[in-house]
C-alpha cells in the first residue's frame, strides 16, 4: 500500500506542476457540458432570428446551434455578440479587442479555461500522459513566436487603412478606440482598433513596451494576451512543491518562495488538508448558490504551519487534490463568520481537482442535489424553462443513459429550448448523455404539455431524432404568445441499432416581445443624467472596469448570469457610488460638475436633467425598448427612437457610458394598476441597480447579455431572468447569480421590514421615487428596456346623487353613462361606465385626478366628458347631448365638481341648480310622444275616380334629419285617418305638410290638436309633447276648375263633355 501511494504521489506532483504551468484547463463550474450532441447547423435555412415563429425550421431541416459530429458549436456563447478581435503575429483574428484570446475559444482572455467548457477542444488537458497543450485559437502562445519577427513599418502598415481620425487628426472617430498589440516577446505596441472590422488595427508608431498588467496566475497579460513561458515566470517568482499530510486522498500546494515573507524557510513549511465537519455548511452554501439541496459533499480544512504556528501565504498559492470518492460540480470557501463563496477550478481526466487561493480556511467540494424522478412522476422538469410534464399513465422507468437501459422496445427522450440562432440549450435531463427512458409497454403515442416561464411564450415545439440530427415534424403554437401548450408526439422506440434512437423535443421557450398601442401614446419622464466615460479604462475602480468583458470576476461576462454586490446599497443625498471602488463619482450632481469638470477626467461628456421618451404599449405599460427602436440623445439632450441598428445608444457608437433615471411615482393603496398587478421591468446589459427612495431594492450587477428584471409591487416580489444563446437562468432557482448578495428578496422586507400589506400602504402614500441606475461596461451591444405601469395619479370615487330622474322629478334607474376624454366623445377613459340606481344616483369609481406632494394642496383641474350612452326601457336616449364635467382635488380628500351642459339637447334635458347657473344638478329622460295625421274631403267627384293625397313629415334631432311621406285614397267624401301612431321623442318640433292635393282638389283648412302652429300655408307646426299624442287634420274639397296642371284625364273630358253640351244647346237656341 505504501509503495502504491508513492507512485500516486509522484503522478499526482508531475501532473499538478504541467497543470499549474498550463494556462488552460477544464473548468468543472459552467453549463457547456449540458449542450446536446445533436442537430446540426450546417443547413442554411435554419432560423436565424431570435423569434422562432419567424423562419422556422422546416421538417427535415436542421436547427442551428451544432455540428454534424454532434458537439454544440456555440462560437458566440459566453461573449458579446460582434465583439471585436484584435489580430496575432501572423495577421490571423481570433483575439479580443485588444489582441487577446477571443472568448469561448477553448481560452479566456487570461489565458485561462473558458468556464463552462467542460473541457478542451482536443479532448486534451495541460499536463496529461500525452504531454500536448491545448493553444488558444488565433493567439499564439511565446513558444509560438516566429525566431525572426518582420520589422515594423507603421506607414507602409497603415497605407491602405481607412484613417481612424476626425478632420482635426486627433479626435477619434465613431467605432474606433485605443489598445495594445502584442510582440508576443514579453512587450506591446499602441493600436487602433475599429469596432465592425476584426482584422483592422491602425499602428501608432510608437516604441514597444513591456508587459507588465499580468493575471493572478502570473501568466498572461491582460493588455495584449501574451503569455510568458513557465521558465520564465519562475525565473521571477520560484516555487516550492509541499505534499500535504492526509489520508483517504491525495493533496499538494505549489508554493512561490516569498509566499509566507521573509525569514520562513519554505521548504521547512508543512501543508495539511483534513476532513473536518463543519456546522451550517450546507445552509451556507444553498443560501450563497440559491439551490434547493447539497447532494455529495465534503469540507477540507487546508492548512499552512511552520515550527508548529499556523501561517497563511501572502500571495496566490495553487492546490491539488485527487483521489475524492465524487467529481465536484462546485468548490465554496468559507470565511471566518462561515460565509460561503465561489471558487474557480478545474479538472484534468486524471481525476485531479486544481485551483488558486490565498486564503486558507475550509473549503467545500461538492455536487448539487438533482430531484431524481419517481416512476409515477410526471414532471420533467420545473425550473427556470417553466414546467414540462407527461400523463402519469406513462410507465416511466428512469432517468439513465441509453445504454444501462436499453431495450429495443423502449424510448429515450431529452428536451432542448431553442429561441435563437446562436445556439441550443439541454433542458432535461440536466446532465448531458442521460435521457428519460419509458418502457416498451407504452403506445408510442405520448401526451406532453409545456409551459412558459413567466414573460415567455411557446413558440414551437419541434420533433427530432438523435441519430439523423434532422427536424422531422414541427408544431407551432396555435395562439399568439402562447404560454401552455398540450400536444400527441409519436416517438420511436430505441430500436436495434448499434445507437439507441433517442427523441428530441425541441421546445422553442421565447421572451414576449413589447407591441406599441395603436394610439402611441408617449410620456416623457425629466431629470435624467447620462455621462460617457472612457473607453476601455478604469473609470470607477477596479471591481467595477469598463472593457470588453474579459477582465475575470467582476469584470468577465457572465451572459446569463448576475454578479450581484457591485453597487452600494444606498444613494447618499441622491449620488450613486461603487462599493469599494476608487472615489470617483460615476454621476456628479450637475452643480459640482459645473463648479470643476477637471476633477472629472474620466468623464468625456456629461448630459443632466435629460428627458426620457416613454410610449404607451399594448400591455398598458409605459414602455422605451431599444430592440424595437434605437434611442439617442437629440439636440434638445431628449433620449428619443430615432432611425438605424436598434440598440440602446446615447451618445452614438460610444461603447461604455451611463444613465441615472429617477422616476416619480406612487401605488395605488389595493397595489393594482387599472386592475392589474403593479410592475417595473427592466430588460438589458450591463449593470443596473434599481433603488426606491435611495435603498438599493433590486441588482442586476455584472457583465452580461441582457437580463430582465421585474419589480412586482402587488406582491414585493422579484424576478431575475437571464436568456442567452437559448439558455435561460432564473432567481426562482439561483441559476441566475455568479455572484449573490441582495438576491430576490421582497422589497418590502428591504425597504421597511415589512409584510406586504404593510409596504403597500407605505408606498401608496405620497410621492416616492424609483431610481434606474444603468451602465454599459461590455462595449459592442447595448440593449435596455424599462417598462413601468405604476399610476401617478392617485384614483378617487365621484358621485352624482340623484342625478338622472324623469321629468317629474322623479328618480330613474337604468340610465348608463360614460366618460370620455374629449367632447366629441371619440376617446373613452378606459372602464368608466356608470348606470343610475334607484335613487337616480350614478358613481364612477376609481377616477385619476394626480398625486399629491407635500408642497401641493390642490391639483389643477380635471376635465372628463359624460354621455348618456344607454336609455332605461321605455324612455327616449339624448343621442346628441353631452356634459362637461370639471373636478378639483384636494390633499384632505375632498373634491369639487362641477356639470355644465355643452351641447343644445344636453340643455334641453337638463335641470340647473339655479336659474343664474350653469351647474347642471339633474338630467332628464323622456318618454316619447305621439302624432296623428287624418283627412277629411268635404266633396268628392266621382266619374274623375279615385282621390290620392300624400303628407310630409318631417323633424331633426341634433344634426340628424327625419322624413317621411304618407299617403291617403278617396273614392268616396268622408274622414279617414292618415297614420294613428308615429312615435316621436318629446320635445321634438315636427313640420306636417299636404304636399299631394290631388287634381281638382283644394286644402281649405288645417287643424292642429296640440302645441304648435297653424302656418297661412296650411303647414303645421307641432311640438312633441311626453306621453301624449299630436293630431293633425287636413280637409280637401272639390273644386271645378281647369287646372290642367293638376287635373287628371278623366276630369279634363269632364271639361269637353261639357263645353259641348253647351254648344248643343246654343244651336239649337239659334234654330228655334
């Protein structure tokens, strides 16, 4: 056994010091692992969008995100998108901005692993049994170094570049900044680099100088990516192996001579490492990690003595350990009040655990409890993705890889999101190679339902098949922003092949997009300041730099994930200040700025007390998203949508600046908005810190693509979500945070240590004061959208007692109004609708006069519109009559209110408080009134045959004309009723006319039973009275004249016959 140990000892040390002089290495912490082995890229017509329900994948395509060989091919994953690379000494990209490593390469920017890996290219690891090194991608290492490097010649280099200058030849131009170019000799050179161009770099002529701005590991140069050879370093900094004194496994420190300072002797320094329990640990760590449960886990206490005393190293000392029973998935150090935070480290395939510290107290190696799933479960997964399940009459017989439960019979199922072109993301099961195994006893018919997380839809949910790596059925969602979906897929059976067939549903988990309301509504929210700061420069500190996103810690880009505890928790008389940063003020109060802006160096350009441009979208939110418009500062120093690429930028293409945006509100005392729950939300990178009344209430600190997050003041709760290359993060399970420290906790419990109901009354009194802190430190993309539905206007109920009654007075019930904004009634306030009751009275509830302040007592004036909109049964509605309705509040809770009649029918149905007033106090209905036409021919002519007349009626309401004609036969003299009942409203002033007298036939009188006016035309006039009936009464006679005009045939051969008869008769006279 003794010999055994030896040879592990000395394995263990060859393979800890190759680990240690490598700058890569496979870190265990990271989510590249989960991404799947299957669909390929590599078809064109792949969906390129980040909204699936656009260009979706047809059956048989490809969804894009991997390779055919199986492996994720995520190129941008763990970067921003468009970064730009600077180039290495053979002219090749494939570094960063400033010549460094590009990020999710195989290499970070330090040259060490790129979390979430999971492992190198090559499969290979510094320091193994091939002795190969993995070399970042682009960026060669000093061994690469050409012996003879071509000469410099900046003005033969710079030739046939485009000028990175303004006119004046010494201001930069938008989308160029400063950095460094490597010799790749231990010096560097100052260049030019241009933001949309990876292969530009614009040679300053300066002298080259050394390298100096190294990693922690001492390595690599953070300034231009070179990497010094481990023969070099340890000519500068030698070290001292120690193996540790320990049983059950194996442990070693590699320590640098000056570690423990001067007069210790290193090599008399003896390392331990022991098991030891540790109270409250695994609390500690599921606080810290936001996780539900610690599954295998063990605390080593690490430790440094010499001549018997405990010592603790001054500098970074690098640890092994190897031989632990488990894999950790996580390493937490504990500090002296037992608080746990996140350790780096790696593992090589050896099994050896690696990472650097200066501190030395107990450390634990642990793996995260997964909730393994019960045959009769039906639950998939229920995390940060929403909720999958199938019906619980699926024989489930595991979560396992395909091969320890293979049977021909049997299907394999693994769930993926997708949600944009850059990639795909392992849902379930979470650990990459295992799937959900069902038995063969099955019909290959399953139910799934799918739901989205909270801000998501399902898109799509997509069919593939593991072996052919090709999309064989897609399912798009059958309503718009879909949350649940429930859909039949038939699987296939794992099957007799060499491979088992494994299914792959591909559920396309989206974020809802903002859509503008269509009356684009806008608001604009005053005393913003912005400032722009140096590009790529330590602005604020050195937790808190402005750069590319590669600068490790606080400054690397986590894409989906916070890192929380940058920011102080509170605003000092309203100034925002990093927590352990340099003294600069990141937003100067304009008054100090403008008293000294040489104490601000840092600052390019300071805009205060700018205004903000909201629009109202169609959730009811006022909404400024820049992935829907890109926003910039005008001329009147007005942050407004304006043309071009939609991102979020103030000052144009400047990469790094920032926004202080305090917004007034109050909440209503119920927390609800018009009926629905009270939100803030914001979407976007980088930084941003929310406070209300000066405490810090929600952080979304750190580097990162865009994150959303949600104040809810219904509730106090917070939401935190990160979505990236299709996998998302959440605070629901603490997969959001590289760094906790405010995480989700209520609001009310921050602001007043409060309950909820407690903090809503709080905050729904008086005016209080949301403040948005934002920065963009990652530079190439800036997003930002803040959306906030809270109501400044504090609602009140107004009621009007009695208002509606008959026209005796009287109380009438039934009667519906509505109140608009305008006094043409085309624009309703939203859910003001108010009916009568009993007692005549209408309400409108909930109406917004305005907030009140301290320094106010009384808000101007607030005008409405009322219109009858609905008539009880029975009683004629006013169409066209409309009220002004004028009401003042007051800070002691009183109003003043006042109704005028606007329109004629308004002051025709209204009852006035007093002759000499305009305040109207009660509104009439009516019922209707009736009118009666009838005929009376006094003489009739027989041989001229019938007798047709026709009668005019005609009345006007508001601008709406009324006529009708109505006719009458005779064949006989007498009385006949022309029409018995035409109903007309009361009040109405109807003109009756004869219009059609017959021929031969006279009017001779028109007789009116009623109120109105006999015209000398024989016209009537007749006013309309309520529940009463007009008659009207014409009479005709016959009248033996030659109208020929009017007269019908028969009567003109009346005429002849008679004419002669005549002549007969004078004849026969003359004969006689």
């Amino acid at each position: 056994m003794r010999n055994f140990y030896k040879g592990r000892l000395l394995s263990l040390v060859l393979v800890f010091m190759l680990v240690m002089a490598s700058s890569i290495g496979v870190y265990a912490d990271g989510d590249g692992t989960d991404l799947p082995p299957v669909i390929t890229e590599e078809n064109e017509n792949a969906p390129q969008n980040d909204n699936p329900t656009q260009g979706e994948p047809g059956e048989g395509q490809k969804i894009d995100g991997q390779s055919d060989d199986g492996q994720q091919n995520n190129e941008n994953d763990g970067k921003k998108d468009d970064q730009p690379a600077g180039e290495g000494a053979d002219g090749n990209s494939g570094g960063n901005d400033a010549g460094q490593p590009a990020e999710g390469t195989g290499g970070n920017d330090a040259g060490q692993p790129a979390e979430g890996t999971g492992g190198s290219s090559d499969g290979q690891v510094p320091g193994d049994e091939t002795g190969k090194k993995i070399e970042d991608e682009g960026v060669p290492t000093s061994g690469d170094t050409p012996t003879e490097k071509p000469e410099r010649d900046p003005e033969e280099h710079n030739k046939d570049l485009e000028s990175p200058y303004e006119e004046d030849g010494i201001t930069l131009r938008d989308g160029f900044y400063e950095g460094w170019m490597s010799n790749w000799d231990g010096t560097h050179y100052r260049v030019i680099y241009k933001n949309d161009n990876k292969e530009y770099h614009y040679d300053l002529g300066q002298a080259p100088v050394k390298c100096t701005n190294f990693d922690e590991s001492g390595i690599v140069c953070l300034d231009c990516g070179y990497k010094r050879e481990l023969e070099n370093l340890e000519e500068e900094t030698k070290t001292v192996d120690i193996q540790a004194d320990c049983e059950g496994f194996l442990a070693s420190a590699q320590v640098p001579e000056d570690a423990f300072g001067e007069g210790i002797d290193v090599s008399k320094v003896k390392f331990s490492a022991k098991i030891i329990t540790l109270d409250g640990a695994e609390d500690a760590v599921k606080s810290a990690y936001g996780i539900s449960g610690v599954d295998k886990y063990v605390v080593l206490d690490l430790e440094f003595t010499y001549e018997g005393t405990v010592i603790k190293p001054n500098k970074a000392v690098k640890i092994g350990i190897a031989d632990l029973e488990f894999a950790p998935e996580k390493i937490a150090h504990f500090d002296e009040n037992n608080n746990a935070s996140d350790v780096s480290f790696g593992i090589t395939e050896d099994g050896i655990i690696y990472f650097s510290s200066s501190e030395f107290s107990p450390y634990m190696f642990f793996t995260v409890l997964s909730e393994e799933l019960e045959p009769t479960d039906n639950v998939l997964y229920n995390d940060e993705y929403g909720k999958g399940t199938t019906p619980n009459n699926k024989h489930f017989t595991g979560e396992r890889t395909a091969t320890e439960l293979f049977s021909p019979d049997r299907y394999a199922v693994r769930l993926y999101n997708y949600n944009s072109g850059n990639g795909i993301a392992l849902i379930a099961p979470k650990t990459e190679n295992r799937f959900f195994v069902y038995g063969g006893e099955n019909s290959p018919n399953f139910d799934f339902e799918f739901e989205a997380p909270e801000n998501y839809y399902i898109a799509t949910v997509y069919q593939a098949n593991a072996e052919t790596q090709e999309v064989y059925k897609t399912f798009p969602a059958t309503e718009k922003y879909q949350q649940k979906v429930s859909l039949s897929l038939e699987l296939n059976r794992m099957g007799e092949g060499e491979k088992p067939v494994v299914n792959d549903i591909v559920v396309s988990i989206t974020a809802i997009p903002v859509e503008w309301a269509e009356d684009e509504s806008t608001t604009t929210v005053a005393g913003a300041t912005f400032v722009n700061y140096r590009n790529f420069a330590d602005n604020l500190g050195s937790n808190f730099i402005f750069n590319g996103g590669h600068g490790g810690g606080s400054n690397e880009c986590y894409p989906v994930q916070v890192y929380q505890g940058l920011a102080n928790e509170k605003l000092v008389d309203g100034v925002f200040s990093v927590k352990n940063g340099n003294g600069n003020v990141p937003f100067p109060k304009a008054s100090e700025y403008d008293k000294d802006d040489s104490k601000y160096s840092y600052i390019s350009e300071y805009i205060p007390d700018a205004k903000v441009k909201f629009k109202k979208d169609t959730d009811g939110y006022w909404t400024m998203d820049s992935s829907l418009d890109r926003y910039e500062l005008n001329s009147e120093n007005e942050l407004v949508p304006v043309g071009g690429e939609k991102q979020f930028r103030p000052f144009g293409q400047d990469d790094h600046f920032g926004m202080m945006l305090p917004i007034n509100f109050s909440i209503n005392s119920d927390g609800l908005s018009n009926g629905k729950d009270t939100i803030f939300k914001f979407s976007g990178d980088d930084d941003v810190f929310v406070y209300i009344d000066d405490t810090l209430v929600l952080d979304l600190g750190g580097i990162h693509d865009a994150i959303k997050g949600q104040i809810n003041f219904t509730t106090g709760e917070i939401l935190i979500q990160g979505d990236c290359a299709s996998k998302l993060s959440s605070s629901i399970n603490g997969t959001v945070y590289q760094n906790i420290s405010l995480g989700d906790q209520n609001i009310y419990k921050t602001l007043y240590d409060s309950d909820v109901r407690t903090g809503i009354r709080n905050l729904s009194t008086g005016e209080h004061v949301l403040t948005v802190v934002y920065f963009e430190r990652g530079a190439f993309l800036s997003n930002c959208r803040i959306s906030y539905n809270f109501n400044k206007d504090e609602p009140v109920d107004i009621e009007f007692e009695g208002l509606k009654v008959k026209s005796d007075m009287s109380p009438l019930a039934g009667a519906e109004f509505r109140l608009y904004k305008d006094e043409k009634c085309e624009k309703p306030v939203e859910g003001k609708v108010a009916t009568s009751d009993s007692n005549g009275t209408i309400k409108f509830k909930g109406l917004s006069l305005g907030v009140f302040t301290s320094s106010v007592h009384e808000l101007p004036p607030k005008y409405f519109y009322l219109k009858e909109t609905k008539a009880p049964d029975g009683y004629i509605l006013p169409e066209n009559a409309v009220w002004e309705l004028k009401v003042i509040a007051k800070a002691d809770g009183t109003t003043n209110k006042t109704l005028k009649a606007v329109t004629d029918d308004a002051k025709k149905v209204s009852v006035k408080t007093s002759s000499d007033s305009q305040n109207v106090k009660a509104i009439k209905n009516l019922k209707p009134g009736k009118l009666k036409i009838s005929k009376k021919l006094s003489s009739y002519y027989k041989t001229g045959g019938t007798a047709t007349f026709t009668f005019e009626v005609y009345y006007k309401i508001g601008d709406k004309e009324y006529s009708d004609v109505y006719p009458i036969s005779f064949d006989n003299p007498g009385t006949k009723v022309v029409v018995d009942e035409i109903v007309i409203p009361a009040g109405v002033e109807v003109e009756v006319i004869e219009n059609h007298t017959g021929g031969g036939y006279d009017l001779v009188r028109a007789e009116l039973n009623g109120e109105g006016t006999v015209r000398e035309d024989k016209s009537v006039l007749v006013t309309i009275e309520e529940d009463k009936t007009a008659e009207v009464k014409f009479t005709n006679k016959y009248n033996y004249k030659d109208i020929y005009g009017s007269i019908s045939i028969t009567n003109v051969f009346d005429k002849v016959t008679k004419i002669l008869d005549r002549l007969i008769e004078v004849v026969e006279e003359v004969q006689r």
